[in-house]
C-alpha cells in the first residue's frame, strides 16, 4: 500500500517564530499545524474553488521597509487618525500622534501577552501562520459610553518580493461605545508577495462598531484576511468589503451574534479584471433570539477574472424571531469571466424569517442600446450600468470620504469618469 | 437631411426591408404607417443601429455621412434620435446624469465645450416643463416605475434635450390617452423647425390630428407603396389597409 505523504507547504520554511508575546499555548499549537498540515486543496469544502497551491511553493521572509510614494495617496479619510503599517510593521512618522480621545492603542509588540485566539487553529494553516509567526499588529480599545466621532483608519502596505506580513488587528468595542474603523489595504512593488491578516473584534453591549475595509493590493499579492467578529446583546455591527483590486485575495468574515437584540450588516462589493480571483466567504451565526442580520454582496467581473461567494447564515435552536437577509449580485463582462455563487441557510429554530438569493448575469443589452442611442460611448454605457449596479452596495456606506476614495479607485483601476 | 435608397434588412435570415426608399427633408414631418409585420419598426431598429438586424443592401446618406456605417452613438451624435417603442426601465441610472453625459459626449464629438451644470439645469427646467414633465422624474432612474405615459413624455423630454436633426418616433403614440396624446404631439411642434425633420410612425390616424404631416407613405411587405398627403391617413383610418393590398395585387 502506498502512503501518499502530504506535501508540507514551503511557506514558512524561511519564517522564525514570532517574538510578539502570543499565548504560549497558541503558538505552540500554532507551529505544529503549520509542521503537520499540508495547504488546503480544492478537495476541501471551504476552499473549493480558490487554490492556494501557489502560495505553498513560495519561501516567504519579512523585511522592514520604506515606502516609496507619499503616505498621501493612501489616505482613504483625511478627516481620520491614521495609523500606518509597512509588512506589518508600525512606521510611527507616517501615523497620526494621538487618537481621538477615548479610544486607547498598543502595538501588539508591547503587550505582556496577547489574550488567547477566538480562531481555530487546528487544520487551519493560515490562521496558525499568523499565530506562529506574527509580524505586528495594534489593539484598539473604545473606551465605554464614549462616541467617537473621528474615524480610525490602519493602512497596511506590502512591499518587497517574497515577503509576508502577518498582521493583526484586535478591537474592543465597550458597553455603549460607538466607532467607525477604516483599514486599507495597498502595496508597493514586489512579486509574490502575500499579506495574512487577522482581525478579532468584539462588540460589547450596546455597542456600535462599524468597519470599511478596502483592498487595494496590486495583482501580483496575495491578500488571505480573516475578521472573526462577536456580538454581545443590543450592539450594532457593519462591515463594508470593498475589494478592487489584488491577485488573489480570501476573505474570511465570520459573525458571532451572541447576544439577543443584534443588528450586523455585511456589504460588499468587488470589482476584478485580468486574471485576478477574488473569494468572499462569510458567515453570520445566529446563537441568541430577537436579531437582525443583512448581507449584501454585489460584483462585476471582467476578462478572465474569477470571483466566489459563499454566505452561510446558521439560525441556532435557540436563536427564534430571527430575521436574516441575503443577497449576492453578479455580472460578468467577458465571456472568460467565472463566479462561483452560493449562498447558504441552516436553520434549526422555528420562528424565523430568513431569505437569500443569488443571480449572475451580463448587462442588459437592450439598456445599453438604449444609451448608445442617445450618444453615449460603449465604454460610457457600461460604466453607468455597472455603476448603478453596485451603487446599491455603495450607496449604504455612510462615510461619504470612503465613498470618495473608493470612486477615486474605481477611476483609477477602471477607467470611470 | 436623410435619404434611403433600396434598403434591404433581415434579422435572422427573415428578410423584412426588401428595398425601401424614403427621402426626407428638413423641415418636413414624414408619416408612415402601415399593417402588422410590414416593418416599420425594423426601419426604426435599422436606422438607429440594432445590431440584431443585419443590412443586405441598400445604402442610407444622413446630412453628407454613410448611416450605415457609423456606431449607433456616433448616429446619435451626428443628430438622429430614436424614441422608443418600448423605452426601457435602467434601475439606478439617473435620468439627468446619462442626460448630461449623453450631451457631453455629442458635444466633445463635435469638438464643443462641455456645457455648464448652470446651464444644464436651465435645460432641464425649460424642457421638462415642455412635456409637463414632472421635474422629480427627470432626475429620477431612467423610467423607472414610470407609467406608460411618463415614459413617452421622458422620451420627448430626452428629445427636447437633445435637439437632435432627425427624430423617429415609433409608436411614441400607442396606449395613450388622448390628453398623454397631446402633450407628446405638442412637444413634437414646439421642437419643429427649418433646420429639423420627424419621421412619425404610427397606427394610428389619431396622432396625425395633432402632428400634421407633410407626406404619409404606406409601409407594406419590406417597401413603402403609395404615397400621400395627410389626407391618405384619413381613407387608410376609414378603409384599412386591404384595398392598398389590391391595388397591389393588380
């Protein structure tokens, strides 16, 4: 009989274990996944149809580095405390000095230790490499029964071949705090370079938090996030996705509604071209009664781009009078373009009102005649169909400078006016 | 402003046109009317630019410019305006943003100047009020949850917005009310002038009350077979269309 060895991943053959204080138990957890488990392949359910195989023959390493351009470009909110991290690392010159008041910070690295991680290591090579081998990352802490009215933007750029930043964002949203977070996502040159990001947030009772996130990463990155969120009773939490741009590019966002009376709203849009590959999974699980939950996801694939959706609401025995939404839009532009859809519901309570739905399809042509028709360009007519199409998404993000630079991207990526 | 000459069109291997002629020239308003199936709408679909139908032969000269030969927005821009039949719904496509982007880019065509938002909204304001258009459509979607009579005077609006040299209403009459009726006809003279041509098809009689045309032609099997004044429009509205067929057959 022959034993099919697995292959291990290459990945971290280069990488020393971290010196950020993270439980001893973690990382030690951590550091035998990564000896033990090979990358998943699309034989595994949750990665069916992204492969990961290209990044496990990379020996990845971590440099410090400088960027190149201005700090400027990258500034999605100029209204916002910045905080600026180059693979990972704190470049303290190009961040804000102070944070609105309220709201209290620590680079992971200052930490005693870090509190133990809500992830699942086991089998879960990525989530262990950040574990193992964490580069930096902040914990951010709003303070309870205070409104912060400044956002807080964390940008992150990649830069350098072969390098790998092992981020990590930890937020703690207390009793009755309300803030809006902004992360950034961008790179600089360098090919094969790969960004695995980790962010654990809880929103305590009461408690307002909303996220925008924008990856913005170019098409020779990776980018591999996770955003394991819970909600604690009569909170609110938004997540805003917008991915425009980055070689391949995993979005994990799972939500923990924990506590009875929850709103959580998840949107997100994604716009991909050439050979890029974008994957959406999320999940909302519903333990706790009286809740809302509305998820929707909008993209438009063009050339030989790949996108995937996967939302997967579960309604918990115990989670009754639960209303839970989900929709997935998509259209593809070229004939070469794919999306892999598929929206899912589990429920095992009995009073609920759950709906999802998912449609795929290419703009209408009659409409786009019909534009031509009264002088627009082809490449006009496309733009506002396409824009109309995901301005559904983009009409719920409130920060209207987010909303700004998005648009800004959108020119720059894909030509809009 | 516009000559046909022996077009034919088909759309998936049906031959409709089978060698129509029609001059028109500025400032006349041309009628054509004519059965079911005879083609009045694929003319329509032919000169806007419907890339379904495939032209066999024939040739179209617009102003000095090959028609056939240019890209349906490059048609529009050299002046011909199609409304709809059917104008259709464009969920989150604002009326007034496409409006603006449609008259920048036949501007940038003709190597004009982007017109001013000022002035852009005096536009707006003195052509909506010329088909009573309620000026919270125009800066609504396109059509969107527009009843059957909006979206005809959304079309004469567009019209008036865009000024073009040669309109073609098809069937801008069909399902409306006779006051829907009036407007849209009074929008259509008041935009009339030396320098303009319409080309109105239609069903009905009805509407030429109210856009009196210059010549009426009856559009039959692919081809325009007899020609008129308005007065053709009355016996076509009284005896139909059966003794054009005879006069045919003999």
């Amino acid at each position: 009989m022959n034993v099919i060895i697995p292959k291990k991943a290459e990945l971290a053959s280069k990488l020393e274990a971290t010196t950020i204080p993270v439980s001893s138990e973690d990382k030690q957890l951590a550091l035998e996944v990564i000896e033990k488990t090979p990358l998943p392949t699309t034989r595994t359910e949750a990665w069916k149809y992204t492969r990961v195989a290209r990044i496990g023959k990379i020996a990845f390493t971590n440099q410090q580095a400088k960027i190149k351009s201005s700090i400027e470009k990258y500034i999605i909110d100029f209204s916002a405390a910045t905080l600026v991290f180059v693979n990972g690392h704190f470049e303290k010159e190009l961040s804000s000095d102070n944070l609105p008041e309220g709201v209290s910070w620590n680079l992971l690295s200052a930490l005693d230790v870090l509190p133990k991680t809500k992830l699942k290591l086991e089998n879960e090579i990525f989530n262990s490499l950040n574990t193992a081998h964490l580069t930096d990352g902040i914990q951010l802490t709003v303070a309870p029964n205070i409104v912060v009215e400044q956002p807080i933007q964390i940008l992150h750029i990649l830069k350098g071949t072969k390098v790998i930043s092992n981020f990590k964002v930890l937020v703690n949203a207390e009793k009755s705090s309300q803030a809006s977070i902004i992360q950034g996502y961008f790179s600089e040159e360098g090919e094969n370079k790969f960004c695995n990001v980790i962010s654990e947030i809880n929103v305590a009772e009461n408690a307002t938090l909303s996220i925008d996130k924008i990856q913005y990463e170019d098409e020779h990155s990776f980018h591999i996030s996770t955003e394991e969120v819970s909600q604690e009773c009569n909170s609110l939490f938004t997540m805003n996705t917008s991915t425009l741009n980055g070689g391949l590019v995993r979005n994990n966002l799972h939500i923990n509604v924990i506590g009875e009376n929850c709103n959580s709203i998840l949107n997100g849009i994604y716009l991909t071209k050439d050979k890029q590959h974008v994957d959406n999974h999320t999940i909302v699980n519903h333990v706790a009664a009286h809740c809302e939950s509305h998820e929707l996801y909008k993209g438009v694939m063009d050339d030989k781009s790949t996108a995937v959706f996967n939302g997967k609401v579960f309604v918990r025995p115990d989670a009754q009078k639960i209303n839970a939404f989900q929709s997935n839009g998509n259209v593809l532009l070229s004939d070469d373009a794919t999306v892999n859809s598929k929206p899912e519901l589990e429920i095992y309570a009995d009073d609920v009102k759950c709906s999802h739905g998912s449609t795929t399809g290419q703009l209408d042509e009659e409409a786009l005649f019909y534009l031509r028709a009264r002088g627009l360009s082809k490449h006009s007519a496309h733009q506002l169909m396409v824009s109309a199409f995901i301005g559904e998404v983009l009409d719920m993000f409130k920060n209207k400078n987010v909303r700004s630079y998005i648009d800004a991207l959108l020119q720059e990526r894909f030509g809009w006016e | 402003m516009i000559e046909i000459k022996n077009l034919h069109a088909k759309i998936g291997g049906k031959e409709i046109l089978k060698g129509l002629n029609l001059e028109v020239k500025a400032g006349e308003i041309h009628a054509i009317m004519g059965p079911n199936g005879a083609g009045k709408s694929t003319l329509a679909s032919v000169l806007a630019g419907r890339e379904d139908y495939e032209v066999t032969k024939g040739s179209v000269d617009f102003d000095g410019a090959d028609l056939l030969d240019l890209a349906t927005e490059d048609r529009a821009r050299e002046g011909l305006f199609l409304a709809f039949q059917y104008p259709i719904e464009i969920p989150g496509v604002s009326n007034i943003n496409f409006l603006r982007t449609a008259i920048n880019e036949i501007r940038e065509y003709k190597k004009e100047d982007p017109i001013s938002a000022k002035d852009f909204m005096a536009l707006v304001r003195e052509k909506s009020k010329l088909v009573e258009l309620d000026s919270k459509l125009a800066s609504r979607s396109v059509n969107e949850g527009f009843s059957g009579g909006e979206k005809k005077r959304n079309e004469i609006f567009q019209m008036a917005m865009l000024n073009p040299k040669l309109a073609i209403l098809d069937e801008t009459d069909s399902g409306l009310d006779i006051d829907a009726l009036r407007v849209v006809a009074n929008g259509v003279n008041m935009l009339k002038s030396n320098d303009n041509a319409t080309i109105v098809i239609t069903h009905y009689q009805r509407l030429l009350d109210h856009i009196v045309p210059d010549f009426v032609h009856v559009l039959y099997d692919g081809k325009i077979v007899k020609t008129g004044g308005k007065e053709l429009a009355l016996e076509l509205e009284e005896k139909g269309y059966d003794w054009i067929k005879e006069e045919l057959a003999n």
